[in-house]
C-alpha cells in the first residue's frame, strides 16, 4: 500500500469509529480472520482484531449499539456514554493502520484519527437529536438503519480500494463540518430565543 492508500484506509477507520466503532473493529477483524483483506507488512499491528476475544467483543459492541441506536433518546444518552469511547477508538486504529516509526507522526496520527472520529460523532450525535425532536417514531430506526448499511458499506470499500475511501471519507468530513456547524446554529438559535 502507498501513502494515500493508507491515508485512504486510516482515514475511513477512523471517521466511521465515529458513527459505529464497535462495527467497524468487528467487520475489519472478520475481514482479517476469514483472510478477505490480507494486511502489508507495516499492518501487521491489526492483526490483533482478528482476535476471537476481540471479536467477540466487539460484536457484543455491535449488537447493544444496533438495538440502542434504534430506540428513542436510547441513542442520545449512548452517544453521550461514547462521546470519549469512539473518538479515542478511531484514534487507536488510525495509529494502528499508518503504525509509523516515528513518534511525531504517531502523534499527528492519533490527533488527526480521533479528530476525524470526533467529528463524525458529533455529527452523528447533534443529527440524531434532532431526528429525536421527530413525533413519529419511524424516522429514528429509519436514520439508525441508514448509518448502520452506510458504515459496513464505506468499510468494504475501504478495504477494496482506499483510495475511493480517501475521496468518500474527505466527502464525510465536510459533510460532518458542515452538520456540526448547522448544529451549533440551531442550538444558539434555540439558547437565544429561551432568554
């Protein structure tokens, strides 16, 4: 893998910790432990996901976030439990993923993985509590559903080419700003017209 391949594979990891990070440390391990993906050698570090204890772990992960993330203000207070859980999560595998040598760019690494991660949870986090204000109660399981076929999606193409990743993850990003900014909005509005 080059560099951008590998930027393209840490980049996608770590955004979508953000949105799900016990699914993507479960699908990326399955991928490694049925061979679907065979890592290079400067990856040889993820190998411990493929682990059966990991594996299971994080499929116990999975399956609570499925079915918390699909009822009502559930998923508000599990966002709120996973604001530090996923942002130090996508850090890790980005810094497992770029495994550098040198400890500035391990650094940098982390910083810029747990960021992206960061910002796809508070996208997801502010998207879903406005999705929560909704009186039907369809949208909710709706929106869950969606972020659960968009994760394990983005993932295999991430693993089949990182580069599409890198493009499709850079796309997320702005998305994620841009759904964080408008958040921001909306809660001042809302602070401002309660004074």
């Amino acid at each position: 893998m080059g560099i951008v391949e590998i930027l393209g594979l840490a980049g996608s990891v770590s955004l979508l910790s953000g949105w799900r990070l016990y699914l993507t440390v479960f699908v990326t391990g399955l991928a490694m432990r049925l061979q679907w993906i065979s890592l290079p050698e400067n990856l040889q570090m993820l190998d411990a996901l493929a682990n059966p204890w990991v594996l299971g772990i994080s499929a116990l992960g999975a399956l609570a976030e499925f079915f918390a993330d699909k009822i009502l203000w559930l998923d508000s207070v599990w966002d709120t439990i996973h604001t530090v859980i996923r942002p130090l999560g996508g850090a890790l595998l980005a810094l497992a993923v770029v495994d550098s040598g040198d400890p500035a760019w391990q650094v940098i690494i982390f910083l810029l993985g747990g960021g992206a991660a960061l910002m796809s949870h508070g996208a997801k986090a502010g998207a879903r509590a406005i999705v929560n204000t909704s009186p039907e109660p369809v949208s909710n399981a709706v929106v869950s559903t969606g972020e659960d076929i968009a994760t394990g999606g983005l993932l295999i193409l991430a693993f089949a080419n990182p580069v599409a990743a890198l493009i499709i993850a850079s796309v997320l990003l702005i998305l994620c700003l841009f759904l964080v900014y408008k958040g921001y909005r909306l809660w001042r509005k809302i602070v401002s017209s309660g004074n």
